[in-house]
C-alpha cells in the first residue's frame, strides 16, 4: 500500500501527531537525556508518562481507538497502525510505552462489555487518562494456554465473589487504580464457560502488588498480583458469569496490528540512526557506508522494513473491510516483530563498539524489542494460528 492510498484525513492525523511529540514530548525528554544514556530510562519517567496521558486524552488521541458511542474516536485499524507507526519512530521513550495511546492500561474494547454504572466507575475514568487499570489474566502456569489459569473465583456471602490466586507478567500493575482479573469459577468449563471477569479495586482487602518484575528491557518491568481472599460484589463482574475469556480476546486483534506498527517505527527510528551513522563514522580513509557488508545489513534491513510495513498496513485495511483478522492480525504481528529483531541486531553491528556502549541508546531498543515475539502471542503461536487459517 502506498502514501497515495492511505486516506488524507489520516496522513493529517499523524501529522497532528508528529507536530505533538515535538512539541510537547520531545523537550521533556531531552532535558533528561544524559540520564537516558546512562540508564536508558530516567527516574521520573512513570510521573512525566502520567501528565501525557492526560494531555494526550485532552488532545484526542488516547480515546481514538475507541467506538464514538462511548466518547472515543472510531479510528479505523489503519488509522491506528499508522499514528502508533509514527510514536515509536522518534525514538523517544515517552513517545511510547503508554504515554500517548493505551495498549492494555487504559481504555480498551474490552470495556465495552461495561454496564452503566461499571462505565461511569471505570471506563469513563480511563477515557480521560484519571484511572489506571491493568489485564491480570497471566498465571506462573498458564501463559500462552491461558485456559490453564489456577485463580478461584468462589460464591461468598449474599451476592458476593471471593478471589484467591496469584498473577504475574502483569504490565501496569504496580500503578494500577483496578485490575481486571480473570478467575476459574467453573473448574469443568473452563474457556468454555467457566472462567469470569473481575472488576477488582486496588484497594480492596487482600489485593498486593508482591513484587516488581525485572526483565532484560530497562522500559518494561511487569509485576506479581497477589489475591488472597479478595471480596468482590457480584455488579464488578465484567460481562457474563463464565464468558469472561471471550472477553478477553476481543481487543486481541487491535493489540496485535498495535505491536506490529510499534515494531515498525522502532525498525525505522534505529535504520534511520545506522544510515547515519554509516555516511559519517569513516573507517580506513572512507565512510563506512562504503563498505560492501555494511551496505548488505543496511539495504537488508530496508528491504524487510519496506516489506513489513506494507504487509501491516494491508492486514488492517482488511480488518477495517470486514475480515474476522485472525489471520491478519497475527501475520501482521508475526512478520513486524520477526524483522525489528533482525533489524535491531543490525544496527548494533553496524555502529560496532559504540553500538555496545549505553550512550547511544541503541542497546536498550535492541534489549527492549525481544520481548515483542513473546507477549500478546509468541511467534510460536502465531505461527500456529495462521496454519489454522490456511487448513492445516
């Protein structure tokens, strides 16, 4: 799909995005930047992502995914593609990760499945960036089988719930206003009608945030929920008693043409660095660029940014035509996080020691990136879903 396909009232979209993070975001970070290099993140980052969200929500463009029934902006899933495409090519910490457009700690299409008074407590506060949740549906044992989850979900006094389990991996967690948590209240159903959705306040008696996850990205670090009886009244469950997992697959698609757009723009943003770099680190009396094997790794990682890229964006526009995109969304996600990977360890190679070194920043991306093939669907797994699609 080319420039000249893509819709005008989009590119404008994204250029009201790009004129944002310049003019907003980026002197923010840069007056942290010696401290980015040393760390790759710095100590007020979780505040400073906070302030944007709510900047972004008075802007527009956190409710933009959402349906206009519910105040949001019905953006198209390309439309979506490309504004998180151009966040995550500027290369900027809080350009991402949250700050501008929510992934699964703010409002999401899940929240749909919302009554009126759970939309007036809760999505309705995540629209407009006053509330933090979180998606506690990982468990130690239940990852890519999530079906496999162990937290009860058990028939109290009156019309209540009690809550006993424990998640981890849980992004967001350790900020989050509520949880939405999925439990077992039917051990024989199972996916098939025995697992719910919970509407679970952070301060509610027994909740605990046990640890903080520290993972090899220094920009994500998920934690442990603890629930140990967790009294929950029966107007906090989400949805139907017992369908609660076919909740928590609607919003798959979007989150996953979400990270294929965030692979994009990182992809781009470190190409963009290594071209440069290439046509002014000299090597033997020449740039480097000159040089026939760092030409093939740079022209490498062009080829399969440019074919990445327009796989993505025709995913999405047939999603937006009506597909079901189960075999789209998960190709989408397959291919783009597949390439950023490559596309990262060649950008190290290319800048050599210096690639190395924390100062530029280009090992926390390339660090940071690895974790796209395994959230929201290992490749693995992708893999397995679009041989579904094809009769295998």
């Amino acid at each position: 799909m080319s420039l000249q396909d893509i819709p005008e009232e989009l590119l404008e979209l994204r250029q009201s995005l790009r004129d944002f993070i310049d003019r907003e975001i980026r002197p923010i970070e840069e007056a942290h930047r010696q401290e980015i290099q040393e760390t790759g993140t710095f100590h007020t980052v979780k505040e400073e992502r906070l302030k944007l969200r709510k900047r972004s929500a008075e802007l527009g463009f956190w409710t933009l995914h959402m349906p206009e029934d519910v105040g949001g902006g019905g953006l198209s899933f390309l439309g979506q593609v490309l504004l998180h495409e151009e966040a995550c090519s500027h290369g900027l910490v809080l350009a991402q990760f949250e700050s501008i457009f929510p992934v699964v700690t703010g409002p999401t299409p899940i929240y749909l499945d919302c009554t009126g008074p759970q939309r007036e407590k809760y999505l309705f506060p995540l629209m407009r960036a006053d509330k933090v949740t979180c998606f506690a549906l990982t468990e130690p044992g239940a990852g890519s089988d999530a079906t496999r989850i162990q937290t009860r979900a058990m028939k109290g006094a009156g019309e209540a719930w009690v809550i006993n389990g424990r998640k981890h991996f849980i992004t967001g967690g350790d900020s989050a206003d509520f949880a939405l948590v999925f439990a077992v209240t039917d051990p024989g159903k199972r996916a098939q009608g025995g697992i719910t959705a919970f509407l679970v306040d952070a301060d509610t008696r027994g909740y605990s945030v046990t640890r903080v996850q520290r993972t090899m990205s220094p920009y994500q670090n998920p934690v442990e929920l603890a629930f140990e009886d967790v009294t929950v009244p029966e107007e906090n469950i989400l949805g139907e008693v017992g369908f609660g997992f076919y909740s928590a697959v609607k919003g798959i698609n979007g989150a996953r043409l979400q990270i294929a757009a965030t692979a994009l723009g990182i992809a781009q943003n470190l190409l963009g660095r290594s071209l440069d770099y290439a046509g002014t680190r000299e090597a033997f009396g020449q740039p480097i660029g000159k040089n026939q094997y760092v030409q093939g790794m740079l022209v490498d990682s062009f080829a399969e940014l440019e074919q990445a890229r327009l796989l993505v964006y025709r995913c999405a526009r047939e999603i937006d035509q009506g597909a079901d995109g189960r075999r789209q969304a998960a190709l989408a996600k397959l291919v783009a996080t597949e390439m950023v990977g490559r596309v990262a360890d060649r950008a190290i190679q290319v800048h050599g020691g210096n690639g190395f070194m924390t100062e530029l920043g280009i090992e926390a991306w390339y660090r940071d990136v690895r974790a796209m093939r395994l959230y929201e669907g290992t490749s693995e797994i992708l893999r397995a879903n679009v041989a579904k699609t094809l009769g295998l």
